[in-house]
C-alpha cells in the first residue's frame, strides 16, 4: 500500500521540482511577447503529444473513445463541458506566468504558487468534501502564516499572484473530478483545445514567424520538459492523492522558484524571507508526515 501510494507522491512532486526551474528558458527569451512563447509551446506540444497517442498508444485512444460513446447524454455533456474548461483554466494559468515572468517580477510569478496550495486545498474541501486532519489544518496555518511574511511586494505582483494561483487552483480541482479517461489522451484533447482558443489571436497576429533556432530549442524545451511531462505526472498523481494533498506540494515550486531567482538570477533575498521558506518547508512536511512515515517504513 505505501508503495502504491508512494509511486503517486512521487509523481505529484516532480513536475513542481521541474515548473520551479521553468523561469530560465523563459528568460533566455524573454526577448520574445509572451502571447508568442505561448502559441509555440502549445503548437509544439499537441504535435509531440499527438505523435505519441497516434504511434504508440492508439489502443489507449479506442478504449476512451468507446468509454466515450457509452456515456448517457448528460454525462457526455457534463465531461465535454469540464475538458473545456480545463483547457480555458490551463491555458489561462500559462500565459499569466509566462507575462509574470518576463513582464512583471518573478517573485510575482513565484508568489502565485505559494498562494495556490491554499485554494487547492480550500476548493477541496468545499468542493470535493476531502476530509483535512488537523496536522492538515495545522500545515496550512503555517503556509498561510509563511504567505503573510512573503505579501510585501507590490500590489501589482500580489495581484498578478492571485490571477495565476486561481486558474491552476481550479484547474487541479477539475482534473479531480475527471475520472476513468486515460490522462495522457486527456492532456491530448486539451492541447488541441488550447490550441483552438489561441489560432484566432495566431491568425490575427502580424509578427513574423520565428526562424531563430535560439528560439525554437527552447520552445520544444518549454513544450516537452516544461508542459507535457510535467502535466501528464500531475494528472497522474490526483489519481492516488486527495487534490488538498497534491495542493501543499506545489509549495516545491516556489521554494525551486525563489532559489533559482536567487542562485541563478542573482536576485536579492532578506532574513524574513528566508524564514517565509523554511516555514513553507516546515508546512510541506506536516501535512504529509503521515504518508512520509509510510514511505520511510516501507524503505526501511
């Protein structure tokens, strides 16, 4: 049993380990509007994603669609109607923190997944009804305590923090309850989607098609590393992990985030701060002391 669960925590921390490093290709082309990185990396990724379904997993792919067509009408409807919105939600989460990371700080864009645990987790509860122990409670205090010392920035960054948590808050809280579709098919529809929403501001817009190789290796970078890997693991992971737990784990991304900004950028960092992360280090551990303990039993 801790092994299964242990193989679904594992999968619900790579991909914020790997979003935590996301600011250095988008900075290499900062160079670039970020509508542009955005159309390109979803581009990109619907060809990479739909190669692989069509190659290597097209069983997978029939068994969804006869899943499909067996549904009633208003089930049919009803997942319709989430895989959109998951797509709005996604993509909306994408182009707010590539604008945040190159157009406004990042520790705005850092920020934002320090505020997200805390409506994943909410939106949980409320939504979901997930039970929160009071080890849970006890976690999110601390986060919450570890926000308030972070919140000194400006208005502009605290609010672009809110915009970016909010769409992948809700976004997580959607997956969960999309049930019995195989993720990796799930993730296809909604790069085809994303891509839909963003071809007419493609067609419209007048920029001249990149021929920059600088460009395009960091995009199919962006795209594989950064977007497919990345959100086939978290998709993967709410499978074996309530959405509130999977929520405290993407306080991985800001720590992985402010220590890039901080090693790599060579950005400024304070005593209070300092303290804010290892509170947010300290929140990580409580609320999954429980399943850390199994893991490490199961080891030992």
């Amino acid at each position: 049993m801790a092994s299964s669960k242990s193989k679904y925590f594992l999968a619900g921390i790579i991909p914020y380990i790997i979003w935590g490093t996301m600011s250095i290709p988008l900075r290499n082309i900062k160079g670039f509007p970020p509508q542009e990185i955005l159309y390109y990396r979803i581009f990109v990724s619907i060809v990479v994603v739909w190669g692989i379904i069509l190659l290597f997993r097209r069983s997978a792919l029939n068994k969804d669609i006869e899943f499909f067509k067996a549904l009633t009408p208003s089930k049919k409807v009803k997942l319709l109607a989430l895989t959109i919105l998951s797509a709005i939600l996604i993509t909306g989460n994408w182009f707010t923190y590539i604008y945040a990371v190159n157009s406004v700080s990042l520790k705005a864009a850092a920020f934002a997944y320090m505020v997200c645990p805390l409506l994943t987790a909410l939106c949980g509860v409320i939504i979901l009804k997930e039970q929160l122990t009071k080890a849970k409670v006890a976690a999110l205090v601390v986060a919450f305590v570890s926000i308030v010392l972070l919140a000194t920035g400006s208005l502009q960054e605290v609010l672009w923090a809110i915009l970016i948590a909010a769409f992948y808050a809700v976004y997580v809280i959607v997956l969960k309850v999309i049930k019995d579709i195989d993720k990796f098919n799930f993730l296809g529809i909604q790069l085809i989607l994303s891509g839909l929403m963003m071809l007419p501001t493609y067609l419209s817009n007048s920029n001249v098609f990149p021929t920059d190789s600088f460009f395009w290796i960091h995009i199919f970078l962006i795209a594989i590393v950064f977007t497919i890997i990345p959100l086939f693991l978290n998709a993967y992971a709410l499978l074996g992990m309530p959405s509130s737990a999977l929520g405290i784990l993407i306080y991985l991304n800001p720590i992985v985030a402010f220590t890039v900004a901080f090693f790599y950028f060579k950005e400024e960092i304070d005593v209070h701060q300092l303290f804010a992360y290892l509170l947010l280090l300290l929140s990580i551990v409580i609320f999954n002391a429980q399943l850390l303990q199994r893991i490490v039993y199961k080891k030992a």
